[in-house]
C-alpha cells in the first residue's frame, strides 16, 4: 500500500503551526545586563545625588557614586546630569561595560572647593639641615597608601626648608610614603646626577602639621633618558612635565616647566616599580593638544602632541539652531569624540557634553534628565578628539577641565598607559526661540 505525506495545503492547522515556529525562530532579543558603574570627579571624587538615565530607565547615584541600571541591552548610551545649579549633563554613546567608571567634566570643579578635600602640611628642612649648594635641587612628594593623597614640594639651591601641603578626599587620616630625590641639575635645571634618594612612612591628620626632615638614602641606579615630543605643523610645544609616577597620580618630578625644545635628554633615577612618565602640552592656531604617556626609559622614546579636530559647521554666530540642527567636525572615525556646549551670557548656566565615535551629532535630548535647553539662548560649542579605542575607555578619563591642566603640570598622572587629547577653542551659536 502506497502511503502520502500530508501536504500543508491540505492540512492548514499544520500550515498554522509552521508560521508560529517561524516566528519563534525569529531574530533573538538583545542580550540584556544589569550595569553597575560609578560616577567620579577629578581625583576619583564619588559624584552623590546624580540622575542616570539609559534606556527608559532612571536612578540616581548614591553617596560613593554608585549606580545599578537593570535590564540593559549592550550598546547602550548612558546620560548622567545634575539639576542643581550650575547644571550639566554627559552623554557617552556606545557603552559595552557592565561596570562602566564614568568621569563627566563636572563645572568649577567641585572637588577643589571649600570643605571638599582635606589636608595636612609637612614642615621639614634636607637631611643634613643645611641650604642646599649651586647645582643642586630636592624633590618632595607625597603617595598614598590606601587613599589618593597629592602633594609636593622643591628646595632649590641656597634653602633648606621645605612645606608640603598634602590633600585628600577620604574621611580621617591617611598613611603615606613621604619620597625624596636629590638632584644634581645643570644650569637649565635639567638633572645630570641623581645624589640620593629616600622614603619615610608618615600618618596624617587633618589639618595638623608633621615636622620631617627629608628622607635620605644612597643614589639609585639611573639611565641617560633620550626622546622627541613631536608636535605636528602649526603647533608649538608649551610645557614639558617628567617624573616618577609614584601611584598611578602623584609624581615625583624630574623636569617641569616650559621646555627649551622638542628634543628630551638627561639622567633619569630607576626606581623599582615606579615607571617614567611623560606629560606634554603645545599650542595651535585654533586650539590646543595635551598628550601622556609611560615610556620605556631605557630606550629612545617619541611622544607626539595631537592637533585638535577642527568643527565644520554650524558656524561661529549661527542664529536659529534646532533639535535638527547638525555639528559637524573633521576628526578620526576611529577615535571618541566629545561635543560640549556651555551656555553664555544671562540666564541659569547649563553645560553639556557627548562622547561618541560620530563626526556629526545633534543636541542631545535632556528630556529624561529633567534638564532643557533655553530658547533663544546662547551656547559655546567646543570639540575634542580623545585618542581612546572606544567608548569605555574614554568615559572612565579623570581628566577632565582643572584635572587635566593638573596632569599637564605635572602635579599628577594617571593609572592608564597614556593618552592623547585635542580641543578645539569652539564657536557660539544661539538655538531658536
């Protein structure tokens, strides 16, 4: 007996099944995460009170700065803002990081005003008390234990007293390592011998006074350090910082100031786990670039200043700017991107920036974080172009407004390989009423 499948066509109910298969073998849902990040300023200072907003949903960071975001599918955009006055909001597009470090350029940095930070002062004078002779220069620094505590201080030839003023923005007293190097410098003040160097553990207390005299110790070894800051056509080198980065942020320096040229030279100490960092800023027809680095100071070492990314339009004085509005720059597609503006002149301040891999962007909505743009109102819009590969990288920068100009004197550093930035001085342009 010859037996038939059954064809859909006479059997609908199996022609029903199939399509409701179909459809459950459809495109799957985005992976979803629970995203727990924290929100910093400037020295990795918690930012309290801030609104987070990704994807519909909305929370509010709590006192070390934390934040947990359920369900969130990967890539998100996280915006963060504070509506309290000066008002600000950041935006960083493209975030894969279930526990992303975000660091928004809060206005007038917070974290150095009145009662943000708390300090100690270190009174002493050289190890043998005496005025240093010609020739000679001692470097002071501070490094936390447990905390991140900066301070440092010079005693230059002819002088023998030192007071190093040391902050910090953890509650109660801090453990640290008082450093000291002495150098012999030459008469541009570059180091051409190391004489010495020492450390001594000290506990601070707020606002008290330690009497130490500087640590002393037999001269480590040291290296004839060579390299080149190149600063591309147009650009000028403006300040020059080298020292030993002592934890990731406090320095020791070695070099700082304005540079005499492009070209590095000079004998460099080797500490055990205290690697060589290279801090450099130069200045452009329009615009600025600041660059850092970790090098190798065993071998030649290039470090190049980046030019600023240039914007394109809308250009200086656009009247009638929308929603629709497009800012437009010249820059990497492969590096992130921050568009800020800052409102200008009259009314209630508002600053707003946005990291993303795009060349062109509009105004962010601000909706979701109870802020708005003014109408009728005035902003600057600025670019800069961080040399970061993605997203995650560049939210978690602490080097944002006086942080940054910090690590450009040398007075800090980061816990990163290095990085580069580029801003444009930017434009103002007035949206529509």
């Amino acid at each position: 007996m010859t037996t038939h499948a059954p064809s859909l066509r006479a059997t609908p109910w199996l022609a029903a099944i199939a399509a409701l298969l179909l459809a459950a073998c459809g495109t799957p849902p985005a992976p979803t995460v629970t995203v727990h990040g924290r929100l910093v300023m400037g020295p990795d200072v918690p930012i309290a009170g801030a609104l987070v907003h990704a994807q519909g949903k909305l929370v509010t960071s709590d006192a070390e700065g934390h934040f947990v975001l359920t369900g969130v599918s990967t890539p998100y955009t996280l915006t963060v803002a504070s509506t309290a006055a000066p008002a600000w909001a950041h935006v960083v597009e493209g975030l894969t990081s279930a526990a992303p470090v975000v660091a928004p350029p809060v206005p007038n940095a917070p974290w150095l005003g009145p009662g943000a930070y708390l300090s100690a002062r270190i009174s002493g004078a050289t190890p043998n008390t005496n005025p240093l002779p010609p020739g000679q220069r001692l470097e002071l620094a501070v490094e936390g234990i447990d905390a991140l505590v900066l301070g440092r201080a010079r005693v230059g030839a002819g002088d023998a007293a030192f007071d190093l003023d040391a902050l910090w923005w953890t509650p109660g007293d801090v453990d640290v390592l008082l450093h000291a190097l002495l150098l012999q410098v030459d008469a541009g003040d570059r180091p051409i011998g190391v004489l010495g160097y020492g450390s001594v553990p000290l506990t601070l207390a707020p606002n008290a006074t330690v009497a130490q005299i500087a640590p002393s110790g037999p001269p480590p070894a040291t290296v004839d350090l060579q390299g080149v800051v190149a600063v591309p056509g147009g650009g000028a080198l403006e300040r020059l910082a080298i020292g030993l980065s002592l934890d990731g942020s406090s320095i020791l320096p070695l070099v700082s100031g304005v540079p005499g040229g492009t070209s590095i030279g000079f004998v460099a100490p080797l500490l055990a786990s205290r690697p060589l960092a290279v801090s450099a800023t130069a200045g452009f027809p329009a615009g600025g670039g600041i660059a850092w680095a970790v090098v190798d100071p065993s071998a030649p070492f290039t470090l190049e200043v980046p030019a600023p990314p240039q914007p394109l339009a809308p250009v200086d004085g656009t009247e009638g700017v929308t929603g629709a509005t497009a800012f437009t720059l010249v820059g990497d597609p492969d590096r992130v991107h921050e568009f800020g503006w800052r409102r200008v002149g009259g009314g209630e301040s508002l600053s707003v920036t946005l990291l993303t891999r795009r060349t062109s962007v509009t105004l962010p909505d601000l909706t979701p974080v109870n802020l708005a743009w003014t109408p009728g109102a005035t902003y600057a819009w600025t670019v800069t172009e961080w040399h970061a590969g993605d997203a995650d990288a560049a939210a978690g920068l602490p080097v944002r407004d006086q942080w940054r100009a910090l690590v450009a004197l040398g007075a800090v550093g980061m816990d990163a390989d290095g990085w580069l930035a580029g801003t444009h001085p930017g434009r103002e342009v007035t949206l529509a009423p």
